[in-house]
C-alpha cells in the first residue's frame, strides 16, 4: 500500500491540479502518512505475498478508492501544514 500511496501522491503533487499547494518534503510525507492512516494496512512476509497485495490493490476500483483517500489528506494537509 506504500509503494502505491507514495507513487500517486508524488505524481498528483507534480501535476498541474495541484499547483497551488505546498510541494516540500514535509508537507508531502505528510500527506503520505495520512492517507496510510485512513486506508487498510496490508502487511506481507514475503514476496510472493507482496506481488499478489500489489496486483490486488492495483485495480482500477481500489485504485480510484486510494485517490479519494490521497485527495482528502492533499486537502486536510494543504489546509492545517505542520511545516515551520
């Protein structure tokens, strides 16, 4: 779920929807930290198990679901920053 959260949010953060909202590092953990915290933690041992919760997650329903989650933190994050 990491890898696919971290993707999406680095490439919706590079895109022009977004412009106005901070793109430094802090911000973007942040924003990565909170839409981990509203989605389902898939943990795995190895990789076969990884591979199967990647190909799983990667379906255009789960995908369009992890987009309104990322959305939703782009937002609360770009609303209450806990950058300096």
């Amino acid at each position: 779920m990491e890898e696919i959260v971290r993707s999406i949010v680095t490439i919706l953060m590079r895109g022009t929807e977004y412009q106005t909202f901070c793109k430094c590092a802090q911000c973007e953990m942040d924003i990565i930290a909170l839409s981990l915290n509203t989605l389902p933690a898939h943990y795995v041992t190895t990789e076969q198990g990884r591979n199967s919760v990647f190909e799983r997650m990667n379906s255009r329903e789960n995908l369009e679901w992890i987009n309104k989650r990322i959305i939703q933190s782009i937002h609360v994050i770009g609303k209450y920053p806990h950058r300096n």
